[in-house]
C-alpha cells in the first residue's frame, strides 16, 4: 500500500469516482461555465482566501463599469445626478408654506431687513402726514378765521364755500394716503420677493425697483377707494331719502334698510376684497396691468379663500391689539398725569399735555409705519405661498437660486408660464 492510500483501521474505502486512477488524489470538479457563479454568493469556497464582507469574489461576474453597486452611493452614473445641498433658504422656505409660516413671515420681513423695511414705512407714513397737514391745517384756520370776522349774514353766505374748501383739502389728504399706500405696497412686494431668493436690498435699491410699478398701483389702489365712496354715498343717499319724507315711519325703514344692506355689503366686500388681495402682488412680480391682475387673483384663491382670509384677519388682529397695548398706557397716563402734577391748574398742566400729545402721535406715527408695512408685507407672502401651491413655484425659485449661484444667465423667475399649446389631438405639445 502507498503511503498516500494510508488510512485508519474503520475507515470507509474511498470512492472510484473522487480520485484520479494514477495517485488517487481528488479529482478537480467540474467547472462551472465561463459567466456563471460557482457558488451562492457570499458562500466560503473551501481552501480559497476569504474576501471581506461586500468585496468582489475572484472569479465572479462583476456588473459593467458604471453599474450601480448594492449600498453604494453613486455619482455619475447614466440617469443619476450627484447630490448637491439645497439652496440656502431666505426669507420663505421654498415649498408650500405651514400656517405657522404663512402667519409669522410679515413680521419677519421686518426683522430680516429692519432698515429699508421700517425706514420706507416711516418716511411714507411722515411724508403723507406732514403733506396733509401742510394743506389741511392752512385751510382750517383761513375758514375759522373767516367765519368769525363775518356777520351773520355774511356767514351764512360763506359757509358753502367753507365746507368746499374743507372738502377739497380733505379729498388731497385721502389721495395723498392711497398714493402713500399703493407706493409702499410694492415696495414691501419687492422686499418679500427678493428675500426669498436670499437677497437683501438697501432703501435705495428696493425703491427703484418698486418705482415702475407704482402708477398702477396707484390705479389700483384709486379704483378702490371709488368703489367704497360710491358704496358710502349710496347708503348715506338712502337715510337722505327718508329724511326727506319727513316721516318718522320713512326714515325708520332707511335707517331699517341701510343697517341690513351695511352688513350685506360687508360680507360681499369682505368676499370681493379677499379674492382680489393678491392684485399688488401681481402688478408689481408679474408686471400685469389692472384687469389681468384681478383675474390672476381670483384664479389664484380658488379653493383658499378661507386659508386667505384667516391669515388676513389674524394678522389684523396681532397688529390692533399690540399697537392698543403700546399707546393705550400713554394716552391714560397722559389724562391722569397733568392733574395729578398741576391740581391748581397753575400752567404746568398745559405744557404736561403738550409733551404727552407730542409723544402720542410720534408713537403713533411709528406703529403705523410698522403696521402699514406688515399689513403690506402679508399680500406678498400669500401670494408666493399660493403659486407655490398652484403653479409649482417653488420649483422655479429652487432653479433660479441654483443657476444664479452658480453664475448662469437667469430669467425672471416671476413669469407667469405659458400655458403649453393643445394639438387636434386633444394632447398637450
């Protein structure tokens, strides 16, 4: 027997098949055809160097260059784009906005760039209050004065002319609020839109840009007015009327009338008023003219009116209530305060009440600048918000921030796409 063939005393003969006729040595196996696994993956081929865990086998079929790899991250591979970092968030975060959102933005955009922002408020608001008094206030003491050096006779002759000149001067000073309104309307729709895409304008950028946009706005804003005086002249023509008739009966059913037709009314221009909110915003972004604008926005609310109007009225009410908080205090302290000091009425009182006067309205000058501004800011902030929802917005901002970071030529991400053409077929191109 060779020394190979040697084997313990019990053990079984080995089998014809597993040796090679010459030296009995196993026999190879067979091999496996050329492309095919020889064995399941991941199981220990006997004798063979073991790979680690996730490493190729020798021997086995590798997927071709570039094929995805199991657990492996890919970039560059055809179909896949490498991963790159979202663009850095401004003002709004580009996707639909949470309520929470939507209801905190306005009082963001004045913290986020409180100089322009405040600055534009307060210099419209001081401008249209110094215009308006600058008128208001000569014409008031030339009537007081006139009235009094004229007999009754002669007063009663220049009354009319009296009550038309307070009239005129009091139409300048609603006209120079609408234009004072309308102009920092766009400039606050200018300040959200740039501050979503991550922007920041100084006063002086954010006017200009503001600029060519303000005659319709002024359009817009004088179209409404006109609206609510003819309403107003209506309801005061009715009560007129009833009065007329020298009837107690007719005028209790004017005054009837106009209370019931007050609150119709007010529910319909709360309703038109909502629909409509969005027309600054799209004058300004999408440079539509009046008509286009109203249609855009009443196509914008569809099915978020009441999301709208909540947000309209929550802010509203955040604004009164804080703005009552500040200046509420002061006006009671200034009420108590010169009594308390002066109870002799010695003439400190008078100078007591003219620093608390001055202080109130210097306070309130600045409330209403912040208020005018939050109040405008909100349109714009809807409006985003709503074609994010509607449009897909968010999309193109996303595109636009990405190819203007990376130094591309970019358009105006505001455009308001073109809707694409419909073939015979009935399928879109």
């Amino acid at each position: 027997m060779a020394e190979h063939d040697w084997r313990a005393p019990g053990a079984p003969e080995p089998q014809p098949e597993s040796a090679t006729p010459q030296t009995g040595a196993p026999a190879p196996q067979p091999q496996a055809p050329s492309g095919s696994p020889q064995s399941p993956y991941g199981a220990p081929q006997y004798g063979a160097p073991q790979s680690p865990y996730g490493a190729p086998q020798y021997g086995a079929p590798q997927p071709p260059y570039g094929a995805p790899q199991y657990g492996a991250p890919q970039y560059g591979a055809p179909g896949s784009q490498a991963w790159t970092a979202p663009p850095k968030p401004g003002l709004l975060p580009l996707r639909p906005l949470g309520f929470g959102t939507l209801l905190w933005a306005p009082f963001r955009t004045l913290r986020r760039n409180p100089a322009p922002t405040f600055g534009s408020g307060l210099l419209v608001q001081l401008a249209a209050v110094l215009l308006a008094a600058a008128v208001m206030v000569p014409v008031f003491v030339w009537m007081f004065g006139r009235l009094d050096s004229a007999t009754p006779a002669q007063a009663e002759e220049l009354l009319p002319g009296s009550i038309a000149a307070v009239v005129l001067a009091m139409l300048f000073a609603v006209g120079l609020s609408v234009v004072a309104g309308a102009f920092l309307q766009g400039v606050m729709v200018v300040e959200v839109a740039t501050g979503t895409l991550g922007e920041k304008l100084a006063l002086g950028a954010l006017w200009r840009r503001a600029m060519p946009r303000i005659g319709a706005l002024i359009g817009w804003t004088l179209l409404v007015t006109l609206a609510l005086f003819v309403v107003l002249a209506a309801l005061v023509g009715i009560i007129v009327v009833g009065a007329v008739t020298a009837s107690p009966v007719g005028l209790a059913v004017s005054i009837v009338v106009v209370v019931l037709l007050s609150l119709g009314l007010a529910v319909l221009g709360w309703w038109i008023g909502v629909r409509l909110s969005l027309v600054p915003s799209i004058i300004v972004l999408e440079r539509a003219g009046i008509a286009t604008a109203m249609r855009r926005s009443w196509g914008l609310t569809i099915g978020y009116f009441w999301r709208t109007l909540g947000t309209l009225l929550l802010v509203g009410l955040i604004l009164n209530v804080a703005s009552q908080v500040v200046v509420q205090p002061i006006s009671f302290i200034g009420g108590l305060l010169p009594a308390l000091i002066d109870p002799t009425n010695t003439g400190s009182a008078v100078a007591i009440s003219i620093v608390i006067g001055v202080v109130t309205i210097v306070l309130s000058v600045v409330i209403g600048a912040i208020t005018t501004v939050v109040q405008a800011a909100v349109i714009g902030v809807i409006y985003i918000d709503l074609r994010m929802r509607t449009e897909g917005l968010d999309l193109e901002l996303a595109r636009y921030v990405e190819r203007r970071d990376a130094g591309q030529t970019v358009g105006d991400p505001w455009a308001v796409p073109e809707p694409s053409p419909v073939p015979s077929g009935g399928i879109p191109a």
